[in-house]
C-alpha cells in the first residue's frame, strides 16, 4: 500500500514576534505551496528516507532506543538537512509505540520562476517548508500505521516534534497553517507547560534507556493556552507575496531577541503587547468585514490602517533591539505598496525572506506587482490554501 500526503506552507499576517508570548494572538495564513510524503512497506526489516529536493537518497536506519540510528555515518550538512524529518519520524514512532518498516519519500512543490523553493538553502522562500515537512511526514506516518487521520494529533504530534527541532523555541503557527490550513487566528500553547510536561513525562513501559519518555500522554492532554479559530475571507481581498531574495534564519533571530528581551524587559514589553493590541483591534475590524458588508469601505480602511501600523512596529523593535527584522528590501516593498494604496510588511520573523501586501482592489494589486518588479522584489503566485493537511491518494 502506498500513501502520498501533502501539508500547506503559511504567510504570517500579522502579529509577528508578539506572538511568542502566550497571551498574544496572530493571523496567519496557509499558502498553496505544498511539500509532499509519500510513504510504502519497506523491503526489509529497516526504516528508508529519501528526500528528493536534496539528492539524498534511500538512507537506510533503524529507530533503536528513541532514535533513529542510520547506517551509514552522515557528513555535518547531511545531518542539518535532514533534522527536522529525523525529528518528526522519530517522535511519531514514540507516539505510535509499534510500528511497520517503511520507506518514505519528502519533497517540495516548485515556485515558479525560481528553480525550486527549497532545493538550495541560499534561495529558500520563507514559507514554513520544514513545518509542512514535519506535518506531512507525521501524517503520513500515522495512516500508513493504520491511525485515524485525527488533525489535532497531527497538530500536536508536529509541534512537539517542531520544537523539539528547533532547540525548544517557535510559536507553533507554522505548524498550525500546515495542518489546518485556510485563514485564522493563533494563540501559542503554553512553552513552559509544555518543557515541563516533556521533562517529567514518565519512561516507556519497557525502556532500555531512562532517557526514554512517554510522550503519548502530552499529546492526548489539552495544551493550555493554545488557540484556533478560523476567520472570513473578506470579499475582493487580494493577498500578494513579494521574495526579496534573501533568506533569513528564524532560530538564531529569536536566541537574539530574548537575549535582548532578558536586558530590556520594560522596552520588550512596551513593543510586545503594542503590536499584541494591534492585532486585537484586527481581529475585530476583520470579522466585522464579512461578504455580506462587502460594499462597506470602512472595515477594509481599518484593515489596511492596521496592517500599516503593524510594520511601524516591527521596523521600531528592530531599531531598539538591533536585530534586522525590516531589512532595506522589506522596508522598500512597504513603502512602495503604501504609495500605491495598499497596505504592505515583512512576513514572518523579517531579515529577509518575504513580504506581503493587501488590497481590496485588483488594479491596485497589480500596479504593485508591477512597482516591486521594477525594485527587485519577486511576485510570487501564490493563494490561501483552504484544505490544510491531506491525502492526495492511495495506491496498493
């Protein structure tokens, strides 16, 4: 029996970096730029991953006291490359208890005109690619093993896995985009219950190791804090993404920020929760803007108003903490799309990667486009995905 998965990236829309703290919301958005699992019965007694957009191909291992030990050694890059779908198969295998051999297959949809999104770490579009990796590589696993196709263990299976990866830091949004996909807003689960939860998790009946934990309790309990709620698509609401062609490295933008947070508490604090009420007031003026109001203007000016202000935030907390969160590039597609009538920011953690524009009117949409070509900002083709993570078939 084969099953191909697949699992969405995401855009954030706003609420950046406030979203660390559990008290604050975000918006986020899941895009049609899909990765792929693919996963069958292995010929033999051990475990092979391949992943094609990186020509790393048919390593063979065993999953032996909680994890995978392959058996050939693995070069410092092949190690990197490969740690966000060791991880997400490793504690997929700990939540499932017995398993069946299989051989599974990762790879990326291509983002046209760039050769592909994430063959190449020096041209890899932001787009959440190792979350919606790691959730299609769960997925997969849990119905090729015979499991229900149960997106809140998806949910929590992949953000345990995800955090575990990234050195116990992120929000779990990326995560939240890929396996519920569409529109919504996002409340982070509680980290520090979380680390707790995972620290005094009782060992596997059976264990070889007492480093051995039972994590099938953490994902059968509800997560405190965490939220999720899906919101309207306003009518006539154009979404475009920009690429300023440099990639940005999220894990070691946020080691710096809490250390600058750690020294700068008052400072933090004023920036955090300004951009966290930003984002309520958004919120708000977002679900008032239904279909229905769509001859309104003033639900879409409030949008846009705040979608601007939210940016002015992000550029001052790069100012004061010294990180580049609004890079030149990023600070010029703004600019550009607020001259033109529509509301623009950097995506995400910032220092590069991509930024976002909004407009309720497709002329302007396109004058943008046209605008950010002309500064070296590549549209990319992209639309909200709606149908989160799912089967893309079964074959026997």
């Amino acid at each position: 029996m084969l099953i191909k998965v697949s699992a969405p990236g995401k855009l954030f829309i706003a609420g950046e970096w406030a979203i660390l703290e559990p008290e604050n919301f975000g918006i986020v958005a899941a895009i049609n730029k899909r990765i792929f699992a693919e996963i069958k019965k292995s010929p033999d007694e051990n475990i092979h991953i391949t992943l094609r957009d990186f020509n790393l191909n048919n390593l063979e291992a065993n999953f032996y006291e909680n994890k995978l030990e392959f058996s050939k050694k693995l070069t410092r890059k092949e190690r990197k490359i490969i740690s966000f779908s060791k991880t997400a198969i490793e504690t997929a295998l700990r939540y499932l208890g017995n398993y069946q051999p299989f051989r599974i297959e990762i790879w990326g949809e291509k983002t046209n005109p760039i050769r592909n999104a994430i063959s190449n770490g020096a041209r890899k579009i932001g787009f959440g690619f190792s979350a919606a990796s790691t959730v299609a590589v769960v997925a997969a696993l849990l119905k090729f093993q015979g499991r229900d196709f149960d997106r809140n263990k998806i949910f929590k299976i992949s953000a345990l896995s995800h955090y575990l990866a990234q050195g116990k830091i992120g929000s779990g949004f990326d995560i939240a985009a890929s396996v519920y996909g569409g529109i919504f807003v996002y409340r982070r689960f509680d980290p520090v219950w979380l680390k707790d939860q995972i620290e005094k998790s009782p060992p596997l009946a059976g264990s070889r190791s007492a480093g051995e934990k039972d994590i099938r309790k953490i994902i059968e309990k509800p997560w405190p804090n965490f939220y999720f709620k899906k919101l309207n698509l306003p009518k006539n609401l154009q979404l475009l993404i920009g690429w300023t062609g440099k990639s940005a490295l999220t894990p070691k933008m946020v080691k710096k920020l809490q250390e600058w947070k750690q020294k700068n508490q008052l400072e933090y604090k004023k920036m955090i929760f300004g951009i966290g009420r930003l984002v309520k007031d958004l919120i708000r003026d977002w679900r008032v803007e239904k279909p229905a109001f769509a001859k309104a203007t003033t639900g879409k000016e409030k949008i846009l108003d705040l979608i601007r202000k939210n940016e002015d935030y992000l550029r001052e907390l790069g100012e004061k903490s010294g990180l580049n969160i609004e890079t030149k590039k990023l600070k010029k597609l703004a600019e550009v799309t607020t001259h033109l009538g529509g509301a623009g920011k950097l995506s995400g953690a910032g220092g590069g990667d991509c930024g976002i524009a909004i407009t309720f009117d497709k002329k302007i949409a396109k004058t943008i486009k046209k605008a950010w070509k002309k500064i070296n900002i590549l549209p990319i083709e992209a639309k909200i995905d709606f149908s989160g993570v799912k089967i893309q078939g079964r074959k026997r």
